[in-house]
C-alpha cells in the first residue's frame, strides 16, 4: 500500500552518477541508463557556507542577496494523487486505496504564470497547488507539458500579476567548476529553505525515472534533499542554471551526502520550447544498449580496438535493428560486472570518430527524429557502414 505521503524523488533518488567496471556504462536508446547492477557512491558531508561575502552591513552576503531577490519566484508544489480502487474491500464492496501528496519545488519562468519543476514531482498527479514565496496562499497549477525523458514539466498557474517573480534563466554552458551556486527549495517539506555551495563537477549523466539518460547535468555540493526536487540552482548573478533532480545517498540512507544533481537549464528551456510550440517534446532515438570501450576493456577482452563504443543489444524493431547493426549475444563477468560480448563496435557516427559513449551521446543530441546517419561498425574483423534513420524517443525504455 502507498504511503499517505510520498517522498517527491521517488524512484530519482538514487538515480545518480553510476559507473560499472571499466567504464561501463549501460545506454538505452542512443542515452546513458544506469546500470541496475552498480550502486551510486558516498561522498562527503554537503557544504552550507555562504559562497562569498561582500563586507557585511546593510548588503548582507551574496547567499541572503539572492534569497531576496529570487525567493518570491520559488514555488512550493503539491501534487495530490487520485487514490486506487481495488476489487473487493472488507465487505466485499470496492475500497480506495493508495493516492497521498507528493511535495516539491518549482519557479517561475515568465509573466504568464509558467513554472518549472521536475515531471517526477507531478506526474500522475490529480489535483496540483503551488505556493508562490513566503505566501501561503495556494493557487491551482495544471501540466502544461512534459517530458519524462529528461524529467522537466512545465507548470501554468493563474494567479494575479503581481504575485508573479520570474527568476532569469543563465547558460548552463558558461557554468564551470568551483563557481558558487544557491539552492532554494522546500526539503523535507520545509519550505523556502536556502542552502549554498559551488559546481562540483560538470558533464555528468543521471538516469531519469523514464529509463532513458540526461546528459550536461550540473553536480553540486549544495544541500539538495527529497522535496528540493525542482527547485532551481543559482549562480552568483542571481541566475537559474539547473533545475536540482537528484542525489547519490549512501548507506541507504535517503538524505544528502554533498552529491547532488541539477539538470541543466538549456536542456529544460529548449523542452520548454518544444511544449509551448508544439505541446510535446520530441528527441532524436538510436535504440541501442550498449558501453564506452577503454583500453583495460578491450585488453581484458581481447578486442580489436581500444576505443569505440560496444553494442550490447538494439531495441526490437529501433532504427538501429533496422539499419542491420547487432548486438551481442554472449555473457561474460569481469571482477563483479556483467557485460554482452559479440555485438558490432561503433567508431564512427558521420566520419567523425568514437572513442567513448559520451562522444556518441552527443552527437544524437544534436540530430532530430527522421534525421539519417552514417553509422561505421566493425563487425568480424571488418568495417561496414550502415545508414539509420533516427527515430522518435519512446515514453519509457521500460
């Protein structure tokens, strides 16, 4: 039976930066998925302080400045589940069952009233209320969009003008390690909380509940905690670069341990887009599972290159499958990790060159659902290339 209140990361928190043997790292689709038989990493305590200090006196910190100034476009989100029937209750008549509210964070993005939030936060939801600031007052919000794979909805909520505080959204491109961010959101439910911290690392690639990999992803030290769920991460200009989604816990705990993952900010402005244009969201789909080839791998597996990237299956019917390139078909463990041997190596995507899964990944980011590419295997000792025609991403690789 559901709990009457659910944790808002659900099934994202542990989501986090998982890495198999050797590099290995499983894709669905032509994205990263995580590996179900690694687990995400320790590290240590989140840090708190406030990024930097402008003297004191009437101008405070930078952390209390942006708190000021960004605070009123922080929405708390609760989303209320419809409940479950089931077959036969006590009596034998029908009962209801499960439902709950999930609670989380969101912010404002424009004077029409639009916010964003995690999909993960709202999904499946019945009814959804926000609380914009430190008001308490509650305004009915509707999904306007969303987009599983990446794990962004966009949120619309009629409320009076004047209530409305977008916050202005930076360049997650810009962002780079050791810059200070601030994270405002409502952790545990305890709303308009504000934590600090800095970029911890960049180009970090987290499964989203979908199955399917989000790619450029923000890592930070702030304290991000289940119900910061998309809340926004903020540079020291004030500015949203992330939308904060998950964290690596460890010793099965469900609280931070100073990992935490942002999505970045171009990747939910462009979803944004898509929604507002179009009211859905399309990406670009290849249909493999597969892994980066690193020089210890193809030593301790004999292969032909030390580079490159190892199909392991193709999706039934995916454009891979069409366009003739295989998977493998044969089972091996290596010091505690399965891999599928016998499938084609890709090398190259358009003429250019694959050393890793990341390059691959990157390359599919750019292209769109019916856009074909050469694609260059080796298979058998020998190299062939292959046309495929990219396809749409499915809702789930489940």
């Amino acid at each position: 039976m559901k709990q009457a209140i659910r944790t808002p990361f659900a099934s994202a928190i542990l989501g986090g930066l998982v890495v198999g043997i050797f590099g290995w790292l499983a894709i669905a689709a032509g994205w990263i998925k995580a590996d179900e038989s690694s687990s995400a990493t320790s590290a240590t305590t989140a840090l708190a302080a406030p990024v930097a200090n402008h003297g004191g006196g009437e101008e405070g910190n930078v952390v209390n400045q942006i708190y000021k100034s960004d605070g009123q476009g922080v929405a708390f989100v609760e989303a209320t589940e419809a409940p479950e029937e089931t077959q036969f209750g006590f009596f034998g008549e029908p009962e209801q069952s499960g439902g709950g509210v999930a609670t989380g964070s969101g912010f404002v993005i424009d004077t029409e009233g639009h916010l964003l939030t995690n999909n993960h936060v709202v999904e499946g939801a019945e009814k959804i209320e926000v609380k914009l600031g430190a008001s308490e007052k509650s305004y009915p919000a509707k999904v306007v969009g969303a987009d599983p794979s990446t794990d962004v909805a966009l949120l619309k909520v009629e409320v009076p003008a004047n209530q409305l505080h977008p916050l202005p959204l930076g360049n997650s491109g810009d962002v780079e390690v050791g810059d200070p961010v601030v994270a405002i959101g409502n952790p545990f439910g305890l709303d308009r909380t504000v934590t600090s911290g800095i970029v911890s690392a960049l180009q970090r690639q987290i499964e989203a509940p979908a199955g399917f990999s989000i790619s450029h992803v923000i890592q930070t030290d702030a304290a991000i905690n289940p119900g910061n769920s998309g809340g926004p991460l903020i540079n020291a200009e004030g500015e949203v670069i992330g939308i904060n989604s998950q964290i690596a816990t460890g010793g099965g705990g469900n609280g931070n341990v100073g990992i935490g993952f942002a999505i970045p900010i171009d990747t939910a402005r462009e979803v944004a887009k898509q929604i507002e244009e179009n009211g859905k969201v399309e990406h670009a789909y290849l249909g493999i599972e597969g892994g980066s080839i690193t020089p210890q791998l193809a030593k301790a597996l004999n292969l032909p290159v030390d580079h490159g990237v190892l199909v392991a299956s193709v999706a039934k019917g995916g454009p891979a499958e069409k366009a003739g390139i295989e998977g493998g078909d044969t089972s091996a463990t290596i010091e505690g990790a399965e891999v599928t041997l016998g499938g084609d190596i890709i090398v190259k995507l358009e003429g250019n060159s694959i050393s890793e899964m990341e390059d691959l990944v990157s390359l599919i980011e750019g292209k769109k659902p019916g856009d074909k590419l050469e694609v260059t295997v080796l298979r058998g000792g020998g190299e062939k290339t292959v046309t495929v025609t990219l396809g749409n991403r499915p809702a789930s690789v489940r």
